[in-house]
C-alpha cells in the first residue's frame, strides 16, 4: 500500500498514474456442478513501468473492490495485487462470506473424515442445513515465466476462515468453492495452482491469442480434516474483443478427492471474462 499512498499524496503525480481498473468474469462448472459471477472495481496505480523492458514493462499496484456471487453464497470485499516485475505478482484479499442455506450450503458434520460426496449425495444431509457466515482473508503469490510462446505460472494461495451456521450442529463443512470439508469457526486452506502453457498470437496487434496447455491444481484443509483435492488436465483460452474479452474451457481428471475417486468423468468448466 505505501507506493499508492505516497502517489496519491502528490494529486499531480497520482492522475497521470492512476487509471480505473475493472473485470466481470462469469463461470460454470460440471461433475461437482456450480456457477458464480466475479466482479472486480478500483484503480490501477503504474509504478516504475519501463516501455520496452523484459522485466518492468508493466509494474503496478491494483485496488479493487470485489464481489462473489452464486445462487448459493456471495462474497463481498476486497483485493490488493502488487506486481513490482514481470515474474511475481503478490495479491492480498479480504471478504464477508453470506451462505443462504440452500444448493448444500451449510451442511454440518461430526466426522472431520466423513465422505460428504456429490452434489446428489449431499442432499441427504439437508436437515442439518442452514444459513452461515463469516470472514475470509488470504495472500496468493504467483511467480511468471516466458520463454518464446512457453508460460509457466506457479500460483499458491494460504487463505483463513471464521464461519458459523447458527441453526447447525457439528463442527465440520463442506465449502462447496474450494471443495472442501473445513472446521467451523476457524480453519486454513492451502491451495497451488501451476500452468504450462503454449501462446499463438494470430492477431498481435488486436491482442488475439491463443493459449493451450496444462493444469494443475492441488488444495489441502490444514485442519483437523486434513481434507485434499488434486487434479489435472487440459487447458484452452482464446480472447476476442481487442483483448477485452477472454475464454476459458477446463477439463481436469480427479487424482486425489473423497468424493471422486476415479479420473473420469473428468471435472469441466468454462469462464468468460472481460476486462476494462
């Protein structure tokens, strides 16, 4: 925060640096079956950018106020992202999570090893459901790479939780974002997300592009659950709209879940995102 406060504190400096900065990305997703809407609006703070440099092309600092939002739950809050060079972008977040108690939201359980299974299978537990709500905050670093049409992102994120549902009993439950059984009240989630992709630029100039590649992504509880999700797959995203606009479809095999044990079928999404 301390590069935006000194710009801001300079109003000459800080409008010529400061530029609004907003995203709207929508998803959905088949097997553990979902969708939610992202929604992201702040300010962009250019910080030592150099036009031209490998390393410094496009340094800043993001201010967002952000939303999650699903027929299930919605999120409120904040997020910082820090990118100082090309390699390493550090991103900080914040929200209030309201459940409403319907699609298997809050089911609660004694058993921190309990197989809560599909979204079907959860139904079952529906008379121990109820609204909850809580906070939320986490840190994510992501470390870049290019080589030629070759990027690699090293993505981990450690977030803590405080939730409560009022109207159920057990100490145990099922986050149904990050697929995961986690403690009421209080508990951790550590989560990587790693990606090998091969980019064509057919359009350089409209910054229409093609990326493929693979995907991995590895999440863990670290409390008395010791629940853990891990898959792989596939990964395609082409932009459109001047860059503006970008899609994204996903199928990733389950190695390691409680709820599916076999790789197939496989775990499917598509997002679309736009960006200002």
């Amino acid at each position: 925060m301390l590069p935006l406060l000194l710009a801001l504190s300079s109003p000459a400096v800080a409008a010529d640096r400061v530029s609004p900065d907003a995203s709207v990305q929508g998803a959905i997703t088949f097997v553990r079956v979902g969708m939610n809407a992202d929604l992201r609006g702040g300010v962009k703070l250019d910080l030592w950018s150099k036009e031209g440099s490998t390393l410094f092309s496009d340094t800043y600092l993001k201010v967002h106020a952000a939303a999650i939002a699903s027929p299930a739950y919605v999120r409120a809050g904040g997020r910082v992202s820090f990118e100082p060079i090309a390699l390493l972008n550090v991103s900080a977040f914040a929200f209030y999570n309201a459940y409403f108690g319907n699609f298997q939201t809050v089911i609660g359980f004694d058993d921190p090893a309990f197989n809560y299974g599909t979204n079907d299978d959860l139904e079952a537990y529906e008379d121990n459901q109820g609204t909850g709500g809580g906070l939320s905050w986490g840190v994510s670093p992501t470390l870049k790479a290019r080589g030629g049409p070759i990027i690699v992102l090293l993505n981990a994120e450690y977030s803590q939780w405080y939730v409560t549902a009022p109207d159920v009993t057990g100490d145990y439950w099922f986050e149904r974002e990050y697929e995961l059984m986690i403690g009421m009240n209080k508990d951790a989630i550590l989560t990587s997300n790693n990606l090998l992709l091969f980019e064509w630029d057919w359009n350089p100039e409209d910054r229409m592009f093609l990326r493929v590649g693979s995907i991995t992504r590895y999440r863990r509880a670290l409390g008395d659950t010791e629940d853990a999700l891990l898959r792989t797959g596939l990964i395609a995203q082409f932009s459109t709209k001047d860059g503006h606009l970008v899609h994204t479809l996903l199928a990733s095999a389950y190695l390691k879940d409680r709820a599916y044990t076999k790789p197939f079928p496989p775990f499917l999404a598509y997002t679309i995102k736009w960006t200002l």
